[in-house]
C-alpha cells in the first residue's frame, strides 16, 4: 500500500504518523529532491507538529545517514514518547518514506488526457498587454535606459490596481533586488507612487539581496511568495541572478526553471549585449523560456523627459501589442510623473516603429473608441491610404461598424475594435 505523501509545494513532500494519545504528529519531509549521479538526494526533516527534530541534506540512499537522522531525532522525544514510538519504529519508517521518495516526486509528472479549451477570450493578462497570468516577461534594453524604472511601475500598478497606464489586475506583487542598494530602492519607489497618485507611504513587498545570485536566495523567496500570498515576482535583474556564464544555455536553463518553478506571473529585467540593443544578452534560452519579451527603447528630451517606448519583440499567443511610448518625468533626480506620450513627441522612438498599418490602425481607434476611415488616416498623418483604412476596417475581423451616417456617396461608416482585442 502506498504511503500518503502530501506535497506542501512542488519540491516539499512529508508524510504523517499519527500515535494515538499524542496531540502532535511525527511527521517525515523532504524537498530538494534531486537524483544525482551517486543516487537520489534531498534535505530530511524529522518534525513533531511543527517543531524541527533533526534534519540533514544527505543520499536517501544510505541506510548509515538515514539511521543517524532517526537516532539524533528519537532521542529529543519526550519519554511518554519514546515509549510510545520505538527508535526500531521510527528508523523503519523513515526507511519506507525515503524509499518511495523518487517515485512520488514522478508521480507528480503523470500523463493526462488534455481536454481542449475552445475559448474566444483573449488570454487572461496580469497587466495588458505585455504580461499575461501565470506567464513570464521580460524587457530589455542596455543599461542605464529605464528598465528598473518601468519594471518597478509595472509592479506597482499590479499591486496597487493602477490602471493610468496599463489595464492591471491587482495582485499581491514581489519586487526581487539583486541590483541596488535598499536606500536607492526607497527613493526610486517614493517617486513612483508619486507618479501614479499614491500615497508616499504606500508599501510594496522587496527583498533586497544585492550581491547574491538567485539560486542563493530561491528557497527564501518560495517561502516568502507562500506566507505572503504573491502572485506576481519583478526580478531585477536575469544579469545579476547567476554567477554562471549568462552565455551558456545551461546558465539560461537554471534561472529561467527557477524563476518558472516560483509558480506565480513573473516579469524579469535583462541587459543587451554592447554589439546590439535588439536582443537579450547571452543565450537565446532567455526568449526561448518567456511568453513575451519586450524591447524597451528610449529618447531623452531637451526638457528633461525620458520617453520610454515598449516595442514586443516576441508573443507565443496571439498578435504583437502596438508600440506604446510612456514619459517619464522628473524633477531634477526625481521622478515626478509619467504618461503617455503625446503626439510625435519622441520622434527617435517613433521612427523605430515597424508596425504595419493594421496594427496602427488597431492602436488608434482602440485610444479614440470610433473613428471613420477619414478621421482615421488624418490620425496617422496617412491622408493617401484613405482607401486602405477604409478596406481594413470593412474586410478585417478584428474591426466592428459601430455607427452609420448619411447617405448615398456621403454616407459614412465608424468603426471600433471588438472587445476580444483590448489588451492583447
């Protein structure tokens, strides 16, 4: 008969052995569970209720390591206990534990007869449109370019349900600090909340580990999303998250199944090689492992505004968003406010825009609500591809006609997008 193990998360298994007239069960745990070369390993616990017995990281294989865990723990029961609960007993079950231990970590990994979901809905987004439930991101740029600043916004919004920018479903939200001081965090963060009309004194969860790698602090933040019930991880940044060789796919791999097996939707700042600034430094494991990947452009103006352009690079469901263009605006160091951007007003950024006009045509009339072809082609300063406006918005499903006026040869149609393509 099976023993009923009970998975606390997706790397930590116990099972229970309740002894009648005892109030706290003697519990067996592991997680770490990794096969290696010499056999299957794991950190062993042996609790009563929630008080720590003993513990070790050993080969579960080794039936000398396994009785010194039993014996180190048997000895700190109660006498009642003890008596109750055999030293021979105990050994025997942690032996019985640790045996199917391999097993019951594949079991997890079952094959299942996949029903489809024929769904018409957009996929779900944490923040529209650049970072989806239950999925991962990431933006980058070289340094010194923004990233930390919108990754920060974005975190924020989430947090605190902004929608100013980008439409958000709140969630409890996670900012990990492998980059700057704590102080320099504080700072940037006062004026953010500043920028989005929230009280200086608002809160955001951070831990703050510069200096360590991500694997050196996972274990601590799995404990930290469980306790505080997050739901979405900004990591800033993939640079500073391993003491590997970024450049290696087995680096990438680690971090990016790190950063999946936190189970939550994550967002995740990455640098640009010095060559280009069109692709994430290092191996291409980085965009393989995220669902979007955004490329983050910039233009400094004369006045001091920092406009920020958001360009998706990459998407697995559905179309590429639209460039979206933010400005940031400070007061000498600090950040005051930031918008969208208004017009041609970071002409830089604006003339790095690929998009084709159809996905012009979608981003202005989702900004205005209706427009006709007319109004439209003047929005895109395009008064030439009337006709193609025209011919987009009769033939292509993503458009619906929402208002008839005139008649004959001054008849006119407006037009808005269906509500499946918002946020996408």
């Amino acid at each position: 008969m099976p023993l009923p193990y009970i998975w606390l998360d997706l790397d930590t298994v116990q099972v229970e052995h309740s002894l009648g007239g005892v109030a706290s069960p003697i519990i067996f745990q592991a997680n770490n569970i990794s096969r290696e070369r010499t056999g299957v390993h794991a950190r062993l616990s042996i609790l009563q209720g929630d008080a720590t017995l003993a513990w070790t990281y050993t080969n579960v294989e080794h039936l000398e390591d396994r009785q010194r865990l039993s014996n180190k723990a048997h000895k700190l029961l109660g006498q009642v206990l003890r008596e109750a609960y055999p030293a021979t007993l105990m050994v025997q079950h942690l032996d019985i534990f640790c045996l199917g231990l391999w097993d019951a970590k594949l079991s997890q990994f079952q094959a299942e007869g996949m029903q489809a979901i024929d769904d018409s809905e957009a996929p779900p987004m944490l923040l529209a449109p650049f970072i989806p439930k239950d999925g991962g991101s990431i933006i980058f740029a070289p340094p010194g370019r923004g990233k930390s600043y919108i990754g920060k916004i974005m975190a924020v919004s989430i947090e605190h349900g902004v929608d100013s920018l980008w439409e958000t479903s709140q969630a409890k939200a996670l900012i990990i600090n492998l980059e700057r001081s704590r102080i320099s965090i504080q700072r940037r963060l006062a004026g953010i909340y500043r920028a989005l009309d929230l009280p200086v004194d608002s809160r955001i969860l951070a831990v703050n580990a510069r200096g360590l790698s991500l694997s050196d602090i996972a274990e601590g933040i799995k404990r930290e999303i469980s306790r505080h019930g997050v739901r979405f991880v900004l990591l800033d940044s993939i640079s500073r998250a391993s003491s590997g060789d970024l450049n290696e796919g087995k680096t990438a791999i680690m971090l990016m199944n790190l950063m999946n097996s936190l189970s939550v939707t994550w967002l995740a700042i990455a640098h640009t090689p010095r060559a280009t600034d069109e692709h994430i430094i290092g191996s291409m494991q980085y965009d393989a492992a995220a669902d979007i990947t955004i490329q983050l452009l910039s233009q400094a103006s004369n006045n001091g505004t920092l406009g920020i352009g958001l360009k998706m690079d990459k998407i697995n469901d559905g179309p590429k968003a639209p460039l979206q263009i933010l400005a940031l605006e400070f007061d000498q160091w600090r950040l005051r406010g930031v918008r969208l951007s208004r017009g041609k007003e970071f002409p830089e950024i604006e003339a790095k825009r690929k998009d084709s006009l159809r996905d012009r045509l979608i981003e202005i009339t989702l900004s205005d609500g209706m427009l006709t072809a007319r109004e439209a082609a003047e929005r895109l300063e395009m008064p030439g591809s009337r006709g193609n406006i025209a011919h987009l918005y009769a033939s292509d499903d993503v458009f619906v006609k929402l208002k008839e006026e005139g008649s004959g040869r001054n008849k006119r149609y407006s037009y808005g997008v269906k509500s499946s393509q918002e946020g996408e």
